[in-house]
C-alpha cells in the first residue's frame, strides 16, 4: 500500500529543504566573499546554538519531561510556554551569547557581532528547520514506495501508523510551509537582536543588557501560545513585526556600537 502526497506538497518541502539547507549556505559564502562577516565570531555562533540547544537544553528537557517533572507546567498551556519553551530558551541560549562574547576578547565590533548573530540564527534555521524538511521529503518518498531503497524508513509501521504518517505530513499545506518559513525570517532577525544587546552587555559590563535579552527571548518564543485565538497568520505577522523592529535596532547601532 502507498500513500502518495501531492505535488504541491512535494514542491513547498522541496522549496522549504532548499532555502533551510542550501540559502543559507549560500548567503554566508556571499557575505564572507564581500567581507561582511568574519569566520571565528560566525562559528563560535554556530556552536553556541548548537551546544546550548541541541546538546544541553533538549535532552535535559526530554529527561525532564520523562520523569514527569514538567507535569505541573504542561497543565497549563500558557505556563508552559513562557516557562519551558521561553524562559529556558533564553536563559541557555543567551548564556551561551555571553559565553561566546567573553570568548571573543579581540573580536567584538559591530560586525563580529552580526557575525556570530549570524551563526547562532542560521545554525538553527539548518539543524531544526532545514533537517526536519529533508527529513520530510525522505518520508514522503518512502511512503510513496515502500518498498523502494527508503522503506526501512517505515520499518515496524503497520498500514494503521503508515495511514497516520501520510495524514500528518499531507495537513502540512503549502500555506503553513510559507509561514514556518517567514518565521524562520523573523527568528534569525531576532537572534541578532538578541546577540546585540548580550555583546553590550559584556562590552559596557552592564548585566542588565543580558537580562533584558533573556526577557526579549521569553516574549518572543511565547507569542504564539499568547496569541494562539488570533490565528496562525496574526501570529506569524507579529513575529515578523517584533523581528523587523529587532532589526532595525541592530542597524541603528551601528552607529553608535560601543568601542
């Protein structure tokens, strides 16, 4: 039995793996050609998302929640949100900004900064986004045919897990691939955002420039619980809003980046 997705579908993963893998690349052999960016600040920013995140707080969140520990959280949707998916986001990856900034005694100008922002942002967009894309179009392949080079994909799934399986990947459309991926425009705009005000923090030794990045993580990853009743549109728009305007403020810096 097969269970063939439709082409669109097809289409919108494809477009998505292409620009959460392969752009990404792309732009940063661009910006490192022209000399935008420097290469120790945006590598020092991949390996802080990545050790932060991947390494640190998911596994210590998926140990937590085995043990039943985040039960009192995960009773209240909201709570939950801004504690776990929020506070604990800011609270890892923006240590892990302030590590990266003491890190880099001799590299912290402006555009150091944008740099390892660059790194920490992209580096998400690749092992969270990008992977899972990929990893949707090998599904969708091998549910196409099973029994084709990718069906030990599907290995111990019973017609029953591999109609669940079809169902789940088909209710992603085209339309929420294209707001998941303006999303990823709005996250990385705020990573930088975020890393600016933390390279302050240390540059200036002002602590309180670090606590309000975690405060700006913990708003920004709760939007979407807090705005849930206005749809996924609206709260996408909001994000793109906070992201833009997170932006803007690491542009204005410039001007005026401390020495």
């Amino acid at each position: 039995m097969t269970f063939a997705l439709s082409g669109a579908q097809i289409a919108a993963f494809s477009v998505a793996a292409l620009c959460t893998l392969v752009l990404p690349v792309a732009l940063l052999i661009l910006l490192g050609a022209l000399k935008k960016i420097r290469l120790a600040p945006l590598a020092l920013g991949f390996v802080s998302f990545f050790v932060s995140q991947m390494v640190l707080r998911l596994p210590l969140l998926q140990l937590l929640t085995a043990s039943g520990a985040l039960n009192a959280f995960a009773a209240h949707t909201v709570l939950y949100a801004v504690v776990v998916g929020g506070l604990s986001a800011g609270l890892f990856e923006e240590s892990a900004r302030l590590g990266g900034a003491a890190i880099l005694k001799n590299n912290r100008t402006w555009k150091d900064m944008v740099s390892f922002g660059l790194g920490h942002g992209l580096c998400e967009v690749m092992t969270v986004t990008g992977m899972a894309y990929l990893n949707y179009l090998l599904l969708a392949a091998a549910l196409a045919n099973p029994g084709g080079p990718l069906g030990a994909l599907l290995a111990g799934l019973d017609s029953a897990a591999l109609a669940q399986l079809a169902a789940q990947l088909a209710a992603i459309g085209p339309g929420l691939v294209a707001l998941a991926l303006l999303e990823r425009v709005s996250a990385v705009l705020f990573h930088l955002f975020a890393t600016s005000l933390v390279f302050t923090a240390v540059i200036r030794r002002r602590p309180g420039w670090y606590l309000a990045a975690i405060a700006a993580h913990t708003l920004f990853n709760s939007v979407a619980v807090l705005l849930a009743g206005a749809g996924m549109v609206v709260t996408e728009l909001a994000l793109l809003a906070l992201g833009l305007c997170g932006g803007g403020y690491v542009l204005a810096a410039k001007r005026k980046w401390p020495a």
